[in-house]
C-alpha cells in the first residue's frame, strides 16, 4: 500500500502489465462483439475492464458480486462484468450513451431472428424511399423532395443549430424516414435502431470527428451532396445481430440472469446502498477541454433526446466537473476540502495570463477548483458505496492547463489517503502524445532551446481499496 508520505514525496508509478492490466486505450473496442456497436469519444478497453475484474474479484464467488460503473458512457465496464456473471449498475447523464449503454445490456432480450426480419423490412422500406429521394433530388425536384418527406418532417430538431447545414437535403430526406420507421418498432429492437442511426449519422453528415465535431470543410474534406442511409445503418444492424447471436452461445445463462441497470443520472445522485459494490471501474470526464455534451449533440437532437438549449445547458451543468466554458465567468471557486498543495496550484494557475480576463488564468482555476470539487465528491461517494475489501479501479489522464501541469492520478490518490481509503497503486495504462486546444504545446513539447523538459501526457489507473 503506498502511505501519504510516498506520496508527498513522489508517486511511485507501476507498468499495467505488471499487475496484469492490459493496454487502456479504447481504439481496441472497434473491432469487439457488442462493444464495436458505437464510437465513443472517451473511455477504456474492454480488455482492460476484463484483466480489472479478473485482478480484483473473487475468482470463485460464492454469489454475483456488484460492478459499479459512475461514469458508464456505452457501456464498457457493464457488458464486460456481465460477461463474467456480475451484476451491472451504470451511472450516465449523456442521454445518447446512457440509450447506447441500455441497448446494449438489454440486447440478449431480442430474438435475432425476429431481429433479423426488422432489419430486412427497413432495408427493403428505405431502399425504395432513397431511390425515390435520388430521383426527384437528381431532376432538381427540391419541392417534390419535400413533400416526400411528410410527416417525418416533424422529426426535424427545431432547437438544433450548426454552421452549415448538418445534412445535405437528400440525406435529411433519407434520415428522417429511417428515424420515422424506426420509432414505431417495439422495445427491445427499437433502441438497438436508434443507436445504429446514432452511431452511423456523422459518416453521412456534412460534419466529422477530427477527434472533435467539426464541419468536413473544417477538417479539409468535401461536403456531402448525397449518400445512403440504409447501407451504413443496416451493415451496423447486421454487426448487432451477429453480436446477439455471438453473446447467446457464450454468456447466456450469465447474463440474463443477472441486474443490469442504466440509470440516466448523476452519479452524486445516486441511491445505491452502502458497502454494497465491490468493484467499480471507471472513467471520469478527464481535466481537458473534450466536451462530451458537444461533441454528441446532432445525436441528441436528431434522435429527440434534447430539444432546446435549455436541456442542453442543464446537462452541462450536471456534468462531472462543468466544462471551462460553463465556469469561466462566474464568481470565484474555491475548493470545498483542505489540500494546501492543491490551493498553492490553482493559485499559481490563477495569476497567469490575467490581461486576458476570464479566458486567462481566472477562468481556468473555476474549472480546475470545480473540476478537483467533484473529484473530491466522487472519492467520498466511492467509500460510502465500496464494501470492506471492494476496490475502485480509475482511470485518469494528466492535463497541462495555461501552462500547469495537473497530475490528476497523484491528486486523486491524495484525496484517497485523505478521506481514509487504501491506495493499491497507481499503474501507467498508456502513453500518449495527443494534444488538445487548452494544451500550451511549448510546455507539451519542451522548448526548442532545451531549457525545458518535455511533459508526457500520459492515462493512469489508480487502484483504491476500501
């Protein structure tokens, strides 16, 4: 166990693979069963969330332990706890993943034949509504193209705005129709049509993930005049009835019959009982400018899970941490717990650049003092939730904010030991050298004259113990 001293002396980092976690980074998810269904901007491996419940749960147990994900995004942590016959219970606010996350835990409640025959009914629908739309679109007919489009226009997300037009009127034309076909399915094959329409909408949209939203003229690419819909959504229906028909033959019995629950909501809401998890493994929202509500809003709003701006600043605000832009110019945030070293660096961070307002120094210390806030919660909410000998496993990355480098692992450990918990260790998951915009690349990267060291970005994974 490390003490308070070794680490106020500098944390002693251990390689993953020393203890048996695999590499972290979620580009691996793309090619799994099940975890392959949609993109996720953030996250973890599942092989890591395996190699986490193989290290730090009961090999043989007696009854099914709970696995406790805060911050659950598509379901990563709860596919893979089920696969190991565990109860599953999730905490997500983003209204997309929490659907993608419950479609997915739900899913061996679809008969894949009965799904099979859904998917062949929708393709064979909208193949004959886009040659239709490529028709009337091809001879300039755009008023013909409309009223084809007729009640599903009401599917249009009024409240939803970009700088170009998200669709181009052809491919708006074959969405809506697939969104309008897909609503009057029943439960559970609706929410497994929903989520492919989600995963698969920007590859036909006029934007792109460069990693983050971004228009295509943006990102140096060529608008979309006109494209399928129907190809690109039933090739991912297809992967899900594979994968259903995959998770049956090997994880049935585990499976089905265990909890698996998705709650869209703040963890900090939670109503879980004490000492009744033993295993979280989780992400939260890393100290960066990623923003998770943004980067998902044409998902949002074309499959109607917001509708106005309002929703969409709520949401923000019951973030895990707000985001820099929802704090910068309010009142002043200061930490709401007793850490000297954590107050001497949001200080520091305080006094940089102040000519330029709340886009300075000011504004990033509200995110840093709120963002450690909640970190802080988070911790207090693990030791009411953990059982005796229950661990959390929490990956989490460095950030370098106006200059400063914020060791979020180190602080969250701090915190840890502060509030009585044991930290196992803290173990190198992955190396990673990509930058983000509140990055200073000079600080990232060294200067040139070698007077200043390179700073590694780099994940961690801090093991607590209860």
């Amino acid at each position: 166990m490390l003490t308070k001293e070794q680490l106020a002396l500098e944390l002693s980092y251990g390689r993953a693979a020393d203890v048996g976690l695999r590499d972290a980074a979620a580009s691996e998810n793309k090619s799994l069963p099940i975890h392959r269904w949609v993109p996720w901007i953030a996250g973890f491996s599942a092989q890591f969330v395996e190699d986490a419940i193989a290290a730090y749960l009961p090999k043989s147990p007696r009854k099914p332990a709970l696995v406790l994900d805060p911050f659950a995004g598509v379901g990563t942590t709860l596919i893979e706890a089920l696969k190991a016959g565990h109860d599953a219970v999730g905490y997500e606010i983003n209204p997309f993943a929490a659907l993608c996350a419950r479609a997915k835990v739900n899913c061996l409640e679809t008969d894949p034949s009965d799904l099979r025959a859904e998917v062949e009914a929708f393709k064979s629908s909208l193949r004959r509504f886009e040659t239709q739309v490529d028709r009337f679109w091809g001879d300039g007919d755009h008023e013909g193209l409309e009223s084809l489009v007729g009640e599903a226009k009401q599917l249009r997300p009024a409240g939803f705005k970009s700088r170009i037009p998200f669709f181009s009127p052809p491919v708006e034309a074959k969405f809506l129709y697939a969104l309008d076909r897909a609503r009057v399915l029943l439960q559970p094959e609706r929410s497994l049509f929903r989520a492919a329409l989600g995963a698969t909408m920007v590859s036909f949209s006029n934007y792109s993930y460069e990693p983050s939203l971004a228009s295509r003229p943006g990102s140096g690419k060529q608008l979309i005049e006109n494209a399928s819909v129907v190809t690109p959504v039933c090739r991912k229906l297809e992967e899900v009835i594979t994968d259903i028909e995959w998770a049956r033959q090997n994880y049935a019995y585990n499976w089905s019959t265990r909890r698996r629950e998705v709650l869209q909501s703040s963890y900090f809401d939670s109503r879980l009982p004490a000492s009744s998890v033993a295993l979280i493994v989780t992400s939260p929202p890393y100290m960066n400018n990623y923003h998770y509500v943004r980067n998902t809003r044409p998902q949002l709003y074309w499959l109607g899970l917001l509708t106005d701006g309002q929703m969409t600043r709520d949401l923000e605000q019951s973030s895990f941490g707000k985001f820099w832009q929802t704090v910068r110019q309010g009142d002043e945030v200061r930490l709401k717990f007793d850490s000297p070293k954590m107050k001497q660096a949001i200080e520091s961070l305080r006094q940089r650049n102040p000519e330029k307002g709340y886009y300075g120094g000011t504004g990033w210390a509200n995110y840093v003092a709120t963002y450690l806030n909640d970190t802080n919660r988070m911790v207090a909410a693990f030791k009411r939730h953990l059982r005796g000998g229950g661990h959390a496993v929490v990956v989490v990355g460095n950030s370098i904010i106006q200059g400063i480098e914020f060791k979020v692992d180190q602080l969250l450990a701090d915190m840890a030991l502060s509030q009585g918990l044991q930290v196992v260790g803290v173990h190198i998951v992955r190396n990673k050298r990509v930058g983000n915009s509140i990055i200073d690349s000079s600080v990232r990267n060294g200067d040139e004259n070698g007077h200043r060291a390179k700073t590694q970005l780099y994940d961690a994974a801090v093991v607590i113990r209860r």
